[in-house]
C-alpha cells in the first residue's frame, strides 16, 4: 500500500489520459484479457502494457494470471482518495466563493448609498 498522497498522485495521473480513462470505462463492465483491452487502440500492445502499469500503480487495476492470460479487473474503491480530494476543493472553492461575492454585494451596496 503507497502512502495517500502518493497514491492519489498516481490516480490522478492515470485518470488524465484519455486511453486509461477508456481501458477503465471497459473494466468497468467486467474482467478482460490485455490483448482485448488493446484491440480497440491503434497503439502497440507495447503502449497499451504501459498503460494499464500506470493505472496499476494508482491501484486502479488488479492483475491476476490464467494460465498464459493476464487479467484484468477494475478496483473502483481505488478512486475514494481523488473524489475526496476533489469534495475537499469544491468545498473550499466554493466557500471563498460565496465568501467573495458577499464582500462583492457589500461594496456595491455601499457605493450605491
């Protein structure tokens, strides 16, 4: 197990690529095999290797062995530290925000007198 931050480096990392976002997307509906994962890309499974090791590394994705296959399956409880990193944001943004606009509506208040 990674450290938090670290870990939630590494999710955000993985979620930023639209090529992991969408091997995630086909997990989501159930195991697959790498090479199935990759049949929809025009990369080399090379590439496609690369990637699912990035979204591994952010505990994204469990690997298992059958035989010569490799199996994957998506760990969607990996994403509790980013959404609530994001909650934490939206929650301080959105205070400063409404923080802001107060001070905003008593100026203009202000200079209307």
């Amino acid at each position: 197990m990674q450290a938090p931050d670290a870990l939630l480096d590494h999710t955000l990392i993985a979620l930023a690529d639209p090529t992991r976002r969408a091997i995630l997307k086909r997990l989501s509906q159930g195991e697959a095999r790498v090479t199935e994962l990759a049949a929809p890309f025009a990369i080399s499974l090379n590439s496609v290797s690369k990637h699912i090791r990035l979204l591994e590394r952010a505990e994204l994705v469990s690997r298992r062995k059958a035989g010569r296959e490799h199996i994957l399956s998506f760990r969607p409880e990996s994403l509790r530290s980013a959404r609530e990193w994001i909650e934490q944001q939206e929650r301080f943004w959105k205070g400063g925000l409404e923080a802001m606009d107060a001070v905003l509506a008593a100026h203009d208040n202000k200079e209307q007198s």
